[in-house]
C-alpha cells in the first residue's frame, strides 16, 4: 500500500519577500508612532538583509555545484574574515592595537577547529567539507563566536580603560598582572558565555532554533533533526569558548604590558578607521556640492542683476 503522498516544499519568489518586508514596515511605522528614532535603521538593516542574502544565496548555489574543497574553505575564510570586521569595526566601541589580527585568529582557531571535528565525527558526515552541510554550520559557528568576542572584548577594555584604578591599586600593592587581572578574565568569560547557556537552557521548550527548523523543512525527521541542533548548540558553546579564552588573554596581555603598568594608550576609544574614512569622504562630497550650489546661485544672481539693469537701462531710454 502506498504512503500518503509527500508533499513539494512551496517555492517562494521575490512577492513572497514583498510580502514579508511589510513586517518591517510595520515595525517602522511604530518607530515613529512613539518617536522611537529606530525606524530609518530597521529600513536600512532590512534592505542589507536582502541584498547580503541574495549574494549569498547565489554564491553559495556555484560553491554547492562545483562541490570544490577549496572553494568551500575560502567561503569559511571569508566568513570568519567578515565576523572579524563586524567585531572589530561595527561591534566594539574600544578597540586595543592589533586587535583584528588577533580576533581573526581567534575565529579561525575556534570554528575551523570545532566545524571539522564536529562534522566529521559528531555528525558522521564523510566527507566532512560536503558544503550543505559544512558551510551552515561554519556560518552558525562563526555568528555566535562573534558574539562571544565583543561581549568578553567589550568587558575587558571597560575595567582596563573606564575602571583601571582598581587594577592600578592591585598591581601597586605588588600583585602581578596575572594576579590583577584574573577577576576581570573570570567576568569576561563568565558573560561571554552567558548567552550561550540562556540559549541551550530554553531551546526545545521556550523556542525551536533555527537550524532545527530548516531540517524539518527540508523533509528530515524531526527525532534527527532535534540530535541535529543539539550537536550545533554544543559545537557552538565550544567555539565560543575558545575564541572568547584567545580573545580575553590577548586583550589583557595587550593593555597591560610585560612591566606590570596599564597602558590605556593601547586602547582607541575613537571611531573605527573604516567610519572616520567615511565621514571625511562624505563631508568633502557635502562641501563640494555646497561649494558648486553656491557658485551656480552666484552666477544666476549676477545674471539675474545684469539683466535687471538691461531692463531698467532699456525703460529710462524709451522713457
């Protein structure tokens, strides 16, 4: 006797996105309803979401046909390259010298590590680098380690930076810098790590991740996909775990130099270079279209004047 019949999973066109960007618009127009002053930003971070999803989706279909071990590692470079600049340029307010080197490391050394191992034995995947399976997970691995990251970098460079007197009391008294700043470790790694712990501890009951979802959408059994997302989860507190320990160490180890002294003039506490470029580049383009504004009213005005007075001469003479 045959089974039911297995139904097609629906195709979704660009309508259907239509469709669902009218949520945002909703959120936008309660923005402004209670002058919330968020409802430019939830436009503009919309429309990055399509347009960075649309490139994915297309460069991933040429990764997923060619089905070329190399091609799959530089998609996982990139991502950690792109988790990095995000950390790095848009996440952290304080930044310390030669931190995007070291939160690139930081990435590869924890996701590369724990993707591989993870697919290979935890999941049983062979080849390990089968790209519809290997990449989202890389993706998956590399979006909560960035978390992590600024989270464990942002507490460091704030009690190192904001609050450095206590740690200066503690290194004066003779303690050493490991001595000084194990506590301000502990605590970085402590919320770092805190996310991840809320996140495992309501998964299947408070909320259905992500990844189990599209497992359930894409015709998996539900048993496997729950043993699916409980090996991403513990995959994910993995990484996140190594890339905020890297992190932490480098961080103090930066702002507090081999002598036992806190140096805040390792921390830059100014925009990112990328958003300072920025500006200037966008105030010359205003000055020059204000400076050409103004002389195009100039020059209407004079001619405007000439032709004025050509009037006027014109009157008194046929006057």
């Amino acid at each position: 006797m045959d089974g039911p019949p297995t139904e097609e999973p629906s195709h979704l066109s660009w309508a259907n996105v239509a469709l669902g960007f009218s949520f945002i618009l909703f959120n936008a127009v309660a923005s402004t309803s209670f002058n919330l002053g968020v409802g430019s930003s939830l436009i503009s971070a919309a429309l990055r979401c399509i347009v960075q999803l649309a490139i994915v989706g297309l460069l991933l279909q040429r990764v997923f046909e060619t089905n070329n071990p190399w091609a799959i590692a530089g998609i996982a470079f990139l991502l950690n390259f792109l988790g990095t600049v995000e950390a790095v340029a848009n996440k952290s307010k304080k930044r310390f010298d030669h931190m995007f080197l070291s939160v690139l490391v930081s990435m590869l050394g924890s996701t590369i590590p724990v993707s591989i191992i993870g697919t290979r034995y935890a999941m049983a995947v062979e080849p390990f680098w089968k790209p519809e399976q290997y990449i989202p997970i890389v993706g998956m691995l590399c979006g909560n380690t960035v978390s992590g990251v600024v989270v464990a970098i942002a507490y460091v460079l704030k009690e190192l930076y904001d609050n450095r007197d206590k740690i200066e009391t503690y290194l004066a008294f003779g303690a050493s810098r490991f001595e000084a700043c194990t506590p301000i470790a502990r605590e970085a790694l402590r919320l770092a790590l805190t996310p991840t712990i809320n996140q495992m501890s309501v998964i299947g009951i408070i909320s259905i991740p992500g990844m189990m979802t599209g497992a359930i959408l894409g015709g998996s059994s539900v048993s496997q996909a729950a043993k699916l997302q409980m090996i991403i989860m513990f995959m994910i507190s993995a990484s996140t775990t190594l890339a905020a320990i890297v992190t932490t160490m480098v961080s103090l180890a930066t702002v507090v130099d081999n002598d036992h002294r806190v140096r805040p003039d390792r921390v830059d506490v100014r925009e990112h270079a990328v958003w300072r470029a920025r500006g200037w580049l966008v105030s010359e383009i205003v000055g020059g279209v204000k400076a050409v504004g103004l002389r195009v009213a100039g020059c209407c005005r004079r001619k405007s004047a000439r032709t004025e007075d050509g009037c006027t001469e014109t009157e008194r003479l046929l006057g």
